[in-house]
C-alpha cells in the first residue's frame, strides 16, 4: 500500500507521497490524453497541483490543474510498474480512473 498526503479543504492541492515525500506532477504540464504522470520533488508548480472529484463514499477521481483530465491507470493494467497518466474523464464507474482515498 502507498500512502498519500492530500489536503481536501483547498480546491487545489499537491498530492504528496508520504514516504518519499515526492509530489504527483503532471510531465512538462502536457494537454494530451496520455501525458504521464511521476513522482517529483515538490516546488509548488502547478503541475503538482490536483483537483479532487468525489464520486461516492472514499471513491475519488483525481485532476490536475492545468487540463481537468483524470488520473488513469494505463488500460486498467493492475500490476506492477503500471503506467500512470492523464486521460479524458469516462462517466460513470470506471475503475481505471477510480481512486480510493481512505484510511
């Protein structure tokens, strides 16, 4: 399990890794469905800033704030080394753009 630090009472916000302490970034502030997602070292850019989107009980979609996209698991592969990017939003349940946040 990873844990993450998010402060839900700012409209955007960084998403901090609590063991490394690395902020989620959104690679070169890309537009495209696809641009990739890391872990950096936390500066405050806007890259680093997410908006949180609940979709019921702990179930949230995650968006950054330069394109509102959401945070996506690459074709829902749950392994691993599992790519992370940005994609357009699905409606409705998606599990791929689906992320618990939670105790």
């Amino acid at each position: 399990m990873q844990l993450w630090s998010v402060d839900e009472s700012v409209p955007y916000g960084p998403i901090v890794n609590v063991g490394t302490q690395k902020c989620l970034d959104l690679w070169g502030d890309g537009s495209a469905d696809g641009q990739l997602v890391f872990t950096w070292s936390c500066y405050g850019a806007n890259s680093q800033q997410w908006r949180l989107n609940n979709k019921g009980g702990q179930n949230w979609e995650l968006r950054p704030y330069y394109t509102d996209k959401c945070l996506d698991l690459q074709n829902d592969l749950q392994v691993d080394g599992a790519v992370v990017q940005q994609w357009s939003c699905h409606l409705g349940a998606n599990a791929n753009q689906t992320w618990y946040l939670g105790s």
